[in-house]
C-alpha cells in the first residue's frame, strides 16, 4: 500500500481513501469507474448486495492488473437478509457476484431487523477467515453499544453519514472511545448545499491550489476518518486522488468545524417513517 492506512481494531490494514459505487446502476459504467479509480491507484472499493452493481465491482477486479491481496474490498448486508441463516446465505450471493473468495470488509447496512441475529453469522463467518473484518453502517452510538455489549467481537468499522454539514463529533468521539473505525459515506453530501463551489472551502483550497472537494477529502482524512467517495467522471477520480501532497492547517480545519449544521441532510435513521420505509424495501439479490 503506497498511501496512508488505518489499522482496525482487529490489526487488519485498511487504506484511509476509497472509492464509492452508490447508484452506479449501470453495469458497464460501474466497471470502467472502478477499473479507473484502480489504475488511479485506489485500493479500498465499496459497494453493498443493495447497490445491485457486485458483479461490475467483480469484474473489475477480476481483469486489474492489481493483485486482488492488494486490494480492500467492502460490501454490505442489506435488511430483508437480516438474521442468522439468511446472513449466511446473502454473504454467499455478495461472493459469488463478486467472484472472490473471501471479503475483507461486511458490514450489516442499516441498523433494522434482526441484528443480533446477523452479527452472529458474521462473527462465525470472519471465525472461519472467510471476511478479515465485520462492522455495520448507520448506526448511531446506542445502537453500536448494544451490539458490543451482547456480542463478542466489537465491529471493526461504523459507515456514516460524514460531511462539512454533518460532521458527526460526538459519533467520532465514542467510536474512538471503543476503537470503531469512523468510515464517512457522502463525503460531499452528494453535492448538496452547494459543496463543489462552496465559498469557504474553495477559498481554503485556493491557497494549496486545491479543489473544495480535495479539502473535505483532507478534512476527513486528517480527522483520521476513512473516505469513499463515488465519481463515475475519470477527471473527478483523479481529483479525488490527489490529496496527499498538502496539509490542512489547525486554522482550516477550524474554518471547516464552523460549517457543522449538526444533523443529516438526508434523513435520520430514526425517524419511524424512514425505518418502515427503508426496511419494505426488497431488492432481487
Ligand atoms: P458523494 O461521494 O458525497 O458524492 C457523489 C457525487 O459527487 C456524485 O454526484 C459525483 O458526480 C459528484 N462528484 C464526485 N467527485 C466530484 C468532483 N471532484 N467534482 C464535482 N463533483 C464530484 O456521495 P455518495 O456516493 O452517496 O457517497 C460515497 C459512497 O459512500 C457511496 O458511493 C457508497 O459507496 C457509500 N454510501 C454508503 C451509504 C450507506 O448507507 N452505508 C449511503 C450512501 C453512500 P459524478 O459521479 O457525476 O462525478
């Protein structure tokens, strides 16, 4: 690995930038995305049964010229396989369409359902060196605290929602406390308020010469929380890349805490209505 890692509560080496495959529907388009961001020299690809594009990550991989032990490859669990058994059985669907034979990263995808039931299968599954490390997405720190408490491994990784606007403190705060890694999904909030040619971070990036998205990248990075950010534009993967030859000053990163709006610009994980909704949805995976 040839840019910084972090080191998971378990020693298992995961490389702090990586790259994210949400609606990237179309299959050949997801190939070539993930085929670029490997030749760009990304290591970390992310992708979840839900996303419904494992094949194209698959494939990806499979016709790169980097050795696949090289390569740090996420996927997740979606809700209606939750529990013990159908855990199992999903985990094998995700594989095969992946074509790999181990995981290095499966994370339970929303924080619905039989949980417990779920995070058994994959203590069992990581027991018999089948996945090198297992964690969850969307889970706010009560949630997470229940798993450890009833479980024997505590999850290696926390996917959440992370971004200028939302910049998850006292999340940070407790995940570190427990040795959770803080992994940030929707790095540039998806675009919203304006974040490409937001004012503030772009006259920051004036003074290295860099993008407002290279300096929420660096943001995140030098808040030693892993990045996955999702671009299917060659140029923007680059761009997204390119964040490891300059620092952001304690000054800037102080600008940056200023743009904390303290709360999801999509939704919250709490929210009844979102839990019904998101928890009707069936995918054919
Ligand atoms: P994101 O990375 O915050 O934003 C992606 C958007 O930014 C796309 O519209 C992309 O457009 C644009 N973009 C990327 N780089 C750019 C650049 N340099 N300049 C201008 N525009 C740029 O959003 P995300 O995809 O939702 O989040 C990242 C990854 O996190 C996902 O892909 C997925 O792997 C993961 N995720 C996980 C969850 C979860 O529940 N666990 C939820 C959401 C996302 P183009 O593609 O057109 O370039």
């Amino acid at each position: 690995m040839d840019y910084p890692i972090v080191e998971l509560n378990n020693g298992v080496e995961m490389p702090i930038l990586g790259f994210g495959t949400y609606q990237i529907d179309d299959l050949d388009v997801c190939e070539q995305s993930v085929s670029e961001a490997l030749d760009t020299g990304y290591r970390l690809i992310d992708t979840a049964a839900a996303y419904q594009n494992e094949e194209a990550v698959g494939s990806a991989i499979e016709n790169s010229d980097v050795p696949r032990e090289d390569i740090f490859v996420t996927t997740k669990l979606w809700v209606q396989d939750a529990g013990y058994e159908s855990t199992k059985n999903a985990f094998e669907r995700s594989l095969d369409r992946l074509e790999l034979d181990y995981l290095d990263l499966y994370l339970i995808h929303q924080p619905y359902g039989d949980v417990h039931g779920s995070w058994q299968a994959m203590e069992d599954l990581y027991e018999e060196g089948k996945v090198r490390a297992i964690g969850v997405s969307n889970f706010h720190p009560d949630r997470v605290m229940d798993l450890i408490v009833h479980n024997d491994v505590v999850p290696a990784v926390n996917q959440i929602e992370t971004h200028p606007f939302y910049q998850r403190v006292d999340d940070a705060e407790f995940l570190d406390q427990y040795d959770v890694q803080h992994q940030s999904w929707g790095p540039f909030a998806e675009g919203k308020n304006d974040i490409f040619e937001h004012d503030v971070l772009t006259s920051i990036g004036d003074q290295y010469g860099k993008t407002a998205t290279q300096v929420v990248l660096r943001w995140l990075i030098q808040r030693d929380i892993v990045a996955i950010p999702k671009s299917v534009h060659e140029e923007r993967i680059t761009e997204n890349f390119d964040v490891f030859d300059f620092e952001l000053s304690s000054e800037d990163m102080e600008t940056i805490a200023e743009l904390n709006e303290g709360e999801s610009l999509f939704f919250s994980h709490r929210d009844p209505e979102m839990v019904k909704q998101l928890s009707e949805i069936e995918y054919d995976i």
